[in-house]
C-alpha cells in the first residue's frame, strides 16, 4: 500500500478492499490487519471495535464526498443547477476512482444501519440545495437518482454500463442540470 498513507488512512483502505473481495460478512479486524500490514494492536488503536472501524469507513465517505460536492458547487460559475451538477459529477468520479470507501456503506448496511446517519443527512442537505436552486428541480433530482442507480449498478455489479457509454449517460445528466 502507499507509503504516504497515514496508518488510519491504510486501516480504512484495506477494509474497503476486504468488503470488496470478501463481502461485508468477511470484514474482521484480523483481516484487515493482515491487509493493511499493521498488527491488530495497531489497528486497535485506530478503531477500538468493528463497529468504529465501518463507522470510520463511512465517516471518511461522508466527510470526502462532502467536501468534493462542496469545492465543485462553489467553483461551478454556471447559472443555475450547480449543486445538482457537482453531486453527478462527484459521483461519477467516485465510480472512476474505483469506490473504495463505498464500501463502508456496505459493511454498514450489513452491520448497523444506524451508522448511516450521517450520510443520509448530508443527502437530505444536498436535495434541499436542489430543491432551492432551481424552480422546477424535476431533472435535477432525476439525474441525481440516476447517478446513484448507476453507482448501485457499479458496486453490485449490475450490468453497469462501460467506460464510453458511462460517460455518455454523465454528460446526459450533466446537461438535465442545467435546464428547468
């Protein structure tokens, strides 16, 4: 794994890669301390629990899809349909980077959904903002829903679509943001 990771930063990816690999039902904290190449000690001191390390997993998808929405709304110059451009776009990036911390979401679900919370908040806050934007936010939430049906499809492996025609259906929705 990568040498400027900080050990937390290890922790949470190697997780992420044993939900990936192994499902939710696999994610133990010997396995992710043999991924991540830390004793379990060390793992412990970052997340006393399983609970703590998938709350930790989604903490970190929060709070990065958070704060890239945020940087791509404020930056968008365009009028009109900026907070439903930057959640398409942020999450078509997720789906380039390879999704590692959406598997957090995952664990959760399988463990407790409770630990969701946050999440479904920040969701709560991102349609509010499209409701708001635009008088009629019909397209906009369209392609927003559509960006989650193609990150559901990704995760799950659910006939998603290849790489030209994802990116075909991304600049679709990006162009359903901009009307109404």
């Amino acid at each position: 794994m990568n040498d400027n990771l900080s050990k937390r930063e290890l922790v949470l990816l190697a997780a992420a890669k044993v939900v990936q690999e192994s499902g939710a039902a696999q994610l133990t904290l010997e396995a992710v301390a043999e991924e991540a190449g830390v004793s379990k000690g060390g793992l412990l001191y970052h997340f006393p629990n399983k609970e703590a390390l998938i709350q930790g997993m989604v903490d970190e998808l929060a709070d990065s899809y958070v704060r890239e929405i945020q940087e791509r709304a404020e930056a968008d110059m365009e009028p009109g349909g900026k907070w439903s451009r930057a959640y398409v776009e942020s999450t078509f990036q997720e789906l380039e980077d390879g999704f590692a911390m959406s598997n957090g979401l995952l664990a959760a679900l399988f463990m407790n959904p409770e630990l969701l919370e946050k999440l479904q908040r920040n969701y709560a806050v991102w349609q509010k903002k499209i409701d708001d934007e635009q008088g009629d936010s019909i397209k906009p939430t369209i392609a927003r829903l559509a960006a989650d049906g193609l990150w559901f499809a990704e995760i799950f492996g659910l006939a998603p679509p290849d790489k030209e025609l994802r990116a075909r259906v991304a600049e679709e929705l990006i162009s359903w943001t901009k009307e109404g």
